[in-house]
C-alpha cells in the first residue's frame, strides 16, 4: 500500500504520505489503516515515528477508533472540531464583533436563499420545530439561545453545500455569547428574533429565495443593532466576554 520513504524518514514525512492517500480519496471514511507494525514495515521506520503520525492525523480528525478498539480508521473531521478551531484562529487573529456582524451578513442570506430553492421538507420541519421551540423558551435563556442556532444549523444543511455548513458553525459559535447577552439586555429582542424565524421559515417553506436572503438580511442586521442596544462594543474582540461589557 505504502513505499519506503527516501533518507528524511520522519513523522511529519509518514503523517504527509497517509494524509495525501486520504484527501485523494485512495483510502476513503471508514477504511481501516493497517497496524502500526505493518505501516514501519512498509514505510522503513520505527514503530514510535508511526505512532506520532497517527497521533498527528488523529488531533486533524483524519484517524479514529471504534468503540475504543485498537484499529485506525479513516474518518471526517466534525463541523464542531473545525468550529472549534476556525474560533480560536479568529480570536488569536482579534477578530471583532463587528467582523462577525459583518461575515454573518455576507455568507447567511445566501444560505438562506439556498435552502428556499431546495425547498428541502425535512429541512421545513427542523425549521418549525426550532421556531417552535424558541417561541416556547420564554423563562429559558438557554433554550432560547441554543435555538436559534439550531434554525441557522438547519439552513446551512437545507443549503446542500458543504462549504456553507462549515462556514456556518463557527459563526454560530462566535454569536452565541453575544446573543445570550443580547435576549437578556434587550427587551424586544424575542419578538423580532421569533418573528424573522417565521418570515425565513416560510419563505423556505415558500421556495422564495428572495424572500428568504432579504428577511435573513433583515435578521442579521438586527442583530448588529441588539449588540449595541445591549451595549455591547462592535469593536470587542470575539474572545472577550461580552457579559462583562
């Protein structure tokens, strides 16, 4: 399956050689990776430099085990693990809310309108049902919260574009300190986030992608205008806490 590697033999080197089989699909999800034993025979290594690779494609989410057995398969990284990461860069590069006001902006009516010309039902349905459970959230920061960012999650899947998913979820995650503060501070803020859901919801329900961009549009601009009602600062890094602005 593998060739020995030239005099540069190296974990990095091992790591490079299984990942470039992996994102040209030659070893595909779910294909179990030989031993490590096999792997240094094949690659002309020690054993210990094969266990760093794997370790390495293991944090990437390229490599994971079953029911904690001992074999390696080949996976996919979760939108959550590259959420994760996607944030903290952001952070580390002092991305500001404002910049998130402003991605949102850019990446959300589109997917938005996306989802209304797929007119997906199942994608209808967690619409409502998070609509729904928003709306009844009234005592519940919470709820109200982690619902909002289930009607977005269920957008950027209605889409049926993987690149709008991934964009998606680190955006949510950076909203969703902001928003809580928002739904607190804020006191129209329920209403007219419950009453965008229902606009976007019909219009996906609709297959009016014009309708969808523009109340998506409407959606996110409001939120621009809940961060400084609630007297959050646009210009406050995305890694601060805005409870305590």
């Amino acid at each position: 399956m593998f060739e020995p590697l030239g005099r540069e033999p190296a974990y990095r080197r091992v790591c490079e050689a299984i990942r470039e089989r992996i994102l040209n699909r030659e070893l595909r999800e779910g294909a179990a990776l030989p031993t490590e034993t096999e792997l240094a025979r094949q690659f002309e290594v020690n054993r210990s430099t094969v266990r760093e690779a794997l370790r390495q494609l293991q944090s990437g989410g390229l490599l994971g085990r079953r029911g904690g057995g001992k074999r390696l398969y080949v996976t996919r990284p979760t939108k959550e693990s590259f959420a994760g990461d996607f944030s903290q860069t952001l952070t580390l590069h002092e991305a500001r809310v404002v910049d998130v006001c402003e991605a949102l902006l850019a990446v959300e009516p589109g997917i938005a309108a996306a989802a209304a010309r797929r007119r997906d039902s199942e994608i209808v349905r967690r619409l409502r049902e998070s609509a729904t459970r928003f709306a009844g959230a009234d005592a519940d920061r919470t709820i109200a919260v982690s619902s909002v960012a289930q009607f977005f999650d269920a957008l950027a899947e209605g889409s049926g574009n993987p690149v709008f998913v991934l964009l998606n979820e680190p955006l949510m995650q950076l909203l969703q300190p902001g928003l809580a503060v928002i739904i607190d501070r804020v006191p129209q803020a329920r209403r007219r986030i419950g009453m965008a859901q229902q606009q976007i919801l019909q219009a996906v329900a609709a297959g009016d992608a014009a309708a969808a961009a523009t109340w998506m549009s409407r959606h996110v601009q409001d939120f621009r205008r809940g961060y400084e009602v609630a007297g959050i600062p646009l210009s406050m890094g995305v890694g601060i806490d805005p409870a305590g602005a």
